[in-house]
C-alpha cells in the first residue's frame, strides 16, 4: 500500500486537499482528529494536558477546550514541546495501527494529513509527502476569514510551525494554493492518477 502524507502550514488548505482526495476514494486518517480523540478519552494523556494546562483545558462537558490550550502552547514554546512529547508518540501508534488495518484490506493507498509530519520525523513512515503551499497573505486572511482568528495570532501560529520553504524542499510534491479551488482539484485529480500508477506497480 502507498503511504501518502499531505502537509502544509497553517490555513495552507491541505484539508481540502485530503477532502479531495477522500472524494477520489482514497482513505484520509487526520492526526490532528486522532490526538483531539485521544486527549478526549486517554485518561493517562488527560491527565497529563491539565497537569501541564491546568482545569481550562477541558469544558465542564469534559470536552477538550481548543480554544484555551491552542492560546497557551501558541504562546509558550516549552509547553508546546511537552504537549506534543505527550501526545505525538500515541498518535504515531494509531496512526501505524490504522495504515496496518487498510492495508490488510487490500487498500492500495492512504493518506495521512498532518501539520507536523516533518516536525514529528513521521515521514520517514511514509512513502511520498506531498506538501501544500500557499502565500503567508492568502494563508493569514483565509485564517482570519475561517477562525476569526487575528493577523498576529495568525503570524504566531505560522511561527510555531516549520516554514513552507523547509517542508517543500524535503516534499517529493509541491501543490500551490493561491489560486481557485477548481485549479487545486485539478492539482488533486492528476496526483492521484500519478499515485494510482505507482501503487499498481508496486
């Protein structure tokens, strides 16, 4: 089975790219779901996001509250590294827990769509990353429209993260994403015939 991984920054639009693909047939698994599941309902990992994000981290549904630890791990570059020391090795083993599971039914490929594939060494898992890239001005107004989010929220986020030139030089494809979304599925449409032909001849 080829194993694909979609990356790109922040409001990249790599979502829309792996919703393109999911519509091609291809299966998407999205680490950002899995770690929001998994600090949801591990209680040894929520234990350790209110140890390190204290009570407000979690709704008093006992719902994970984005809003409250994407204001505190975007803000301090520490507790961000020790969220991810907690959360990343649990995502990696179910994100490898499920590629197995498609494989053995007889899927001939998958995607991964993660924002940290680099950051997190997991391409070294997957045969091909593709990397989305877009304007950091199309990124920040696509974020402030969506997420009503502010320019500098926005440009911290972006910081926090490797920049496109680094993921898209490691990157084996390179989508660029400041035009219309009728060109990005085109763009989506011929990676897939290409992954197609591939996965046929391994």
């Amino acid at each position: 089975m080829l194993r694909i991984g979609v990356t790109g920054g922040i409001g990249s639009g790599k979502s829309f790219v792996c919703s393109a693909f999911a519509r091609l047939g291809v299966p998407v698994l999205s680490a950002d779901l899995l770690a929001k599941e998994l600090m949801h309902n591990d209680p040894a990992l929520r234990r350790k996001v209110l140890a390190l994000l204290g009570s407000s981290a979690y709704d008093s549904d006992g719902s994970l509250n984005r809003q409250s630890v994407a204001a505190k791990i975007f803000s301090n570059e520490t507790l961000r590294a020790r969220i991810n020391a907690a959360v990343h090795p649990r995502v990696v083993h179910q994100l490898d827990r499920q590629l197995g599971k498609l494989e053995r039914e007889g899927r001939s490929m998958a995607i991964v769509e993660a924002a940290l594939i680099y950051e997190a060494g997991y391409d070294k898992r997957l045969d091909v990353v593709v990397v989305v890239d877009a304007n950091e001005r199309v990124r920040i107004q696509r974020l402030m429209d969506r997420d009503k989010m502010t320019a500098d929220e926005v440009r911290r986020r972006i910081r926090s993260q490797w920049s496109t030139a680094q993921k898209a030089e490691k990157a084996d494809y390179v989508i660029r994403n400041n035009g219309s979304l009728e060109e990005l599925e085109t763009n989506v449409r011929f990676l897939h015939s290409l992954f197609t032909l591939i996965s046929g001849k391994r």
